[in-house]
C-alpha cells in the first residue's frame, strides 16, 4: 500500500495525515498555523520532492500563503506578500481560495482569491503576478459576491494544452481563456441562475465548483447552486446531470483520478437548509457520466447527521483503486480506500473543515 498525505485545512489550522504502507493513518499531534483559517491547500508532487502550499488567513496579520518542501516539517513565508493587490486596483487581498499546480507547466502555480481574481506563479508559488485581463473583464463591475464572498475558487489547466484556462467565481460563474490567460469568455450556456430573474444569463451564475475528468479532458463536472451539470466540450456547453440525486444543491464535485465517467458529489438538503440531503451523511457516485448515481455510505454514520461538506472539502489522491477523502462543518474527516465503496473515520471534533487534499508521497 502507497503512502498519503492528507492535508486538513480548518478555521483553526493546518493538520498532516499519513498513512503508511501498512495501511495505518497518523495525524501529527498539533495544527501548523494555529488560529489561522486555512482555506486552500495544494500539494504539488510534480517534481522529485513534493511541496505544500498553504493559503493561511490569520485575523491579525492577514492572509499569506506558504510552502514547504519537508513534508510540513518546516515552512517557509515570503518576505513580500507573495499574493497581494497593485495599488492601482484599490483592492486588497482577503483570502487565498485556491492553490493549483499547472498541470502542464511545472513551475507554475494559480491562485484563485478573494476579491475575485487569477494569478499565476512561475516559481512554485514563492511569488504571484495578476492576471489582469480577467481581473479588468468588461463584466467585472456586474459581479456580485455569494453568501461566501466573492472568491475565485476553481482553478483548472490542461495537460495538453498550457495556454487553456478554466476558472469559477462565486457569483460569476465559469469563464474560459485559451490564450493563457490574454483574453476571458464567460462559459455557462446550459447553468441555471435560479435566483435571478434572468435563470439563464451569459454570466451571473453561482457555481459552486468543477471538476474534470480523468479520460476525457473536455468533460467536465460542475456543481451549482441549485443544479449539477456535465459539459462534453470543455465548458462551452452544459447538460443537466442531477436525476437521481436526493439533491442538485451542494458545494463539492471531485472526479476519479484514472477512471474515465467517474465522479463524486456530496449533496445539499437546500441553500436554505445547509445540512446533507435528507439528514444522511453520503458521497454520490456516478459511474456513466452522469446517466445513473448511487449512494456511498458504508462506513458512514447512519444516524441524522448535520456535518455540511465545503466546496473544498472533498478530494480524491492518485492511487488506484483511488482513495476519496472528506470533511465536513462537524469536524469529522472521513476516508475511502477503494473508490467510495467503503469508508472509515480518520479525526473527529477538529475545527470546521475548509478544505481537504491528498496525494501519493512514497
């Protein structure tokens, strides 16, 4: 069995799972960044020694991001913010949500933030530049921020193509560049609005994340307020996939790491009733794309359960059969080794989880 990392961003730090090769997981016995809230984290395994990002938020010094490349032992801060606004856009930065590896480019890294923007990082995340042109995008002034903010917090890249851009924003929805980031298009023909009067705008939509997958790169997985949707053209269209589902409200999508039509959702009972559909704690997996999902719940607590899933809460590793990780408002982190078809309790009555990610490291 392959070693994991587990990395569990909460509203009060950072904690490090492992597990080793006999199977057994360790959590490390303190937070790294105490009374930080950690909203995003990556591990980035494309070179011989991973690195961990880390967006840290701390209330008093605010929000910075960090790096590590001893497997947490150690962590690094720039000396300069490595995000932060030009003074020329009278912005300043409120949070990291977002930390992505290209997948085609091995030193660069994005950032998704809050206020809503793009940056790309050239040197594995020591230092971010802008994107302006999606930053000064002619719809920007209509952008309105969703009950979490308006944060950029989906970051996707193309390993066959590094100039092909996908971003979400909160309450923007998706947009699309295949310039490198030079130009932007907004991406949500087929995404309902529901809570505008217009239900099917060019942009406005509040998408909650997207995920792609793993045999086909043009198909992608997208999770809305209100509605779950599949594109077959890299985002250029949408299908409505949510028959079958207790639920189409939700905040997480994650797609298998190696099986094509394969993906995952934790669904919502409502946006105005934020626990899991019907009071029952469960991973939906779809198997066709879409066509069927079932429900993933051995293991799992089978009495009412209230322990909302974040859009970041949810993740899959490298391994095959993959291994899905999730954690909830409650605290609880919970693990599948074998594609959601079981699962075990790894840490309870942690800080509200935030954000969940995982990779092979051995």
């Amino acid at each position: 069995m392959t070693d994991v990392l587990l990395a569990v961003g909460t509203r009060k730090g950072l904690f490090l799972g492992r597990r080793g090769p006999d199977g057994t997981w360790g959590f490390d016995e303190s937070p790294y960044f105490n009374a930080q809230a950690v909203y995003s984290v990556a591990i980035d395994t494309r070179k011989a020694v991973p690195r961990l990002l880390v967006g840290g938020d701390s209330a008093h010094w605010g929000p910075s991001v960090f790096h590590s490349d001893d497997l947490g032992r150690t962590w690094t801060e720039p000396a300069a913010p490595a995000v932060r606004f030009p003074q020329d856009t009278g912005a300043s930065l409120e949070r990291v949500w977002q930390l992505h590896p290209a997948a085609a480019e091995p030193g660069v890294v994005y950032a998704g933030t809050e206020p809503a923007a793009l940056y790309r990082s050239q040197d594995r995340g020591e230092s971010f530049e802008l994107c302006r042109p999606l930053w000064e995008h002619p719809t920007r002034t209509r952008w309105v921020p969703g009950g979490g903010g308006e944060g950029l917090h989906t970051v996707l890249t193309d390993a066959r193509d590094p100039q092909a851009l996908t971003v979400a924003v909160s309450t923007a929805g998706v947009f699309r560049s295949q310039d490198g980031g030079a130009s932007w298009s907004p991406s949500n023909s087929g995404v309902s609005a529901v809570f505008l009067p217009d239900p099917d705008p060019e942009f406005g939509q509040c998408v909650h994340k997207v995920a792609r997958d793993a045999a086909d790169p043009d198909r992608l997985y997208l999770q809305n307020h209100w509605g779950v949707c599949r594109s077959d053209d890299g985002g250029a269209k949408w299908t409505d996939i949510g028959a079958g589902l207790p639920s189409t409200f939700g905040f997480a999508a994650a797609a298998h790491p190696h099986r094509g039509d394969t993906a995952y959702l934790f669904p919502i009972n409502a946006d105005a009733d934020r626990v899991p559909a019907d009071r029952r704690c469960r991973v939906f997996r779809t198997s066709d794309a879409g066509r069927s999902w079932e429900p993933l719940e051995h293991g799992l607590p089978q009495e009412d359960h209230y322990g909302t899933v974040l859009r970041d809460a949810l993740c899959t590793d490298d391994a095959d059969p993959a291994g899905v990780y999730f954690g909830n408002r409650n605290g609880e982190v919970y693990a599948s080794g074998d594609d959601g078809d079981s699962w075990r309790q790894l840490a309870s009555h942690l800080p509200d989880v935030l954000c969940v990610r995982a990779a092979i490291v051995g």
